[in-house]
C-alpha cells in the first residue's frame, strides 16, 4: 500500500486488515509503528488480544501476526510503501491446540522459506507424518483465511457485509503486492 | 492489559515500546511458560534451533521485534 508518507502508508495498509478483522473480532490490531527503519528489523503487527476467540461453535480461536518493512518507492507505488516480510495465521481450538497454521518466514531460523501450511494436532488428523510438515502453498491474504473461516469452519461472521468487505480488502492488497503478480499462475 | 485496544474506526493502535515488550512477555509466558528475556536469551544461544517450528515457540519468535531492547 502506497502513502505520501510512511504513516499514511502504513495507515494505508493497516487500515483495510482492520476491516478484514472486524468481519471475525472485535479485536483490534496493534502495530510496532510506521517509522523506516535502517537496522532491517522489521515493525511487525499483531491482535491486541490474541489468540482472538472467535463466534463458532466449537470454539476457534485466531492468531495473526505480519512483519512488514516501510520503504521508498517509485512510480505509483511510492513514495512509500509498505512491504510485508513475514505472516503467521492460525487457528486454535479450545484446548490451545493449533488446528490450522499458514506460515511465511523467509527469514527466520526454520529450513523452509517459502509459503506453508501445518496441520496441527488440534485438527486430529492421524497420519503421523503431517505433524510438523510444511505443506507448500502459494502467498496467502489474511482475508483467505477469514473466508476459510467462515465458508468452511464454521465461524458466524460479525457483520452481514464480511463477503464484500473481504473481497474489497483482499482485491487492494493483490492490487499492490509485488508477488506473486496478479497475472502469475498463483495470482488472483 | 496495556495492550488491550479497543478502537473500531480502523485505526490501529501503536504500540509504545513499553506495550510491545508487555506483549512480548506476556506471550511468552502464554505459550512457554518463560519470561521474554529468557526466551531471547535461549533463542540467541540457539537452544531452540532442534525445532523452530514448534507451534508455539513460533509464535513468540515472531514477536520478537517487540521483545529486544532496541525495538522500535
């Protein structure tokens, strides 16, 4: 998301996932700040209360957290912009135990950077060798998991507009991603 | 909770310092039953290292810009 300064990009960029949220939470997102950094850590942002418990019967409960770096740049996506460097979502039940997680860390400690899906202990699946495997996916919004949420989980939408709203949000953030492209085979 | 935002005009809540490492405690402790400074100083010597992608040292991990010192 682009801004004539880093708050407003951040703000620019913040502003749409807090809307996502909304459709799931009444849960607020919390945010390092929006100042550049020269150090390469990155602001990160977070759920003011987190995991959040969502409306579902069972019980769901979800975790977010996204690094992101405020940059220079050109052309229509600058003058500033926001860049994300890393996600986590995740899906708990009521025990704490993880069901679902959707992981990009290309820079952290673990062997896989690319984009992954774990299937937790929480999901009760069986097959022993899913526990703790990186399934490959493809980049994925915040707002897919919302929609998996809702569609398939199980999890009553606070608002009657979540399906607009999370394709709108959804449809900004692909608009200004650098990958994949909107025209990649992963795009939209 | 210092943390505890409460706004719903989509403005999002900055974190001071203070609140960030809070946070990072806070977790920390949730899902490993540490202090923050404890799970940095074990992830910097890299007693985490056999498994990082434990679901719950993942998480506090990811918090981590919060939890140094130099945050911000």
């Amino acid at each position: 998301m682009a801004g004539r300064t880093p708050a407003e990009a951040v703000q620019n960029f913040l502003g749409p996932l807090q809307q996502a949220i909304s459709c799931v939470t009444r849960t607020v997102l919390v945010s390092s700040g929006y100042h550049p950094r020269q150090d390469e850590e990155p602001h990160l942002l977070t759920l003011g209360e987190s995991p959040a418990r969502l409306n579902s019967n069972p019980r769901l409960f979800l975790s977010v957290t996204m690094h992101y770096h405020v940059v220079e740049a050109p052309g229509e996506r600058g003058p500033w912009k926001v860049s994300i460097a890393a996600y986590l979502y995740s899906l708990d039940d009521e025990q704490g135990q993880e069901i679902l997680a959707f992981h990009w860390h290309p820079r952290g400690r673990s062997s896989v950077t690319s984009p992954h899906l774990h299937i937790g202990p929480g999901a009760g699946v069986q097959y022993q060798q899913l526990q703790g495997a990186h399934i490959p996916t493809g980049r994925v919004a915040l707002e897919d998991v919302l929609r998996l949420a809702i569609r398939e989980l199980g999890v009553r939408p606070l608002r009657r507009d979540w399906a607009d709203i999370l394709d709108r949000t959804q449809r900004a953030f692909e608009q200004w991603r650098t990958w994949p492209a909107p025209d990649h085979p992963l795009g939209p | 909770m210092a943390t505890k935002a409460t706004a719903t005009n989509g403005q999002v809540h900055y974190l001071t310092p203070e609140e960030g490492r809070a946070l990072f405690d806070r977790q920390a402790r949730r899902y490993l039953k540490m202090s923050g400074d404890e799970f940095i100083r074990r992830w910097d010597a890299g007693e985490f290292d056999d498994n990082p992608d434990r679901p719950e040292v993942m998480r506090v991990a990811m918090l981590l810009p919060l939890g140094r010192k130099n945050a911000r």
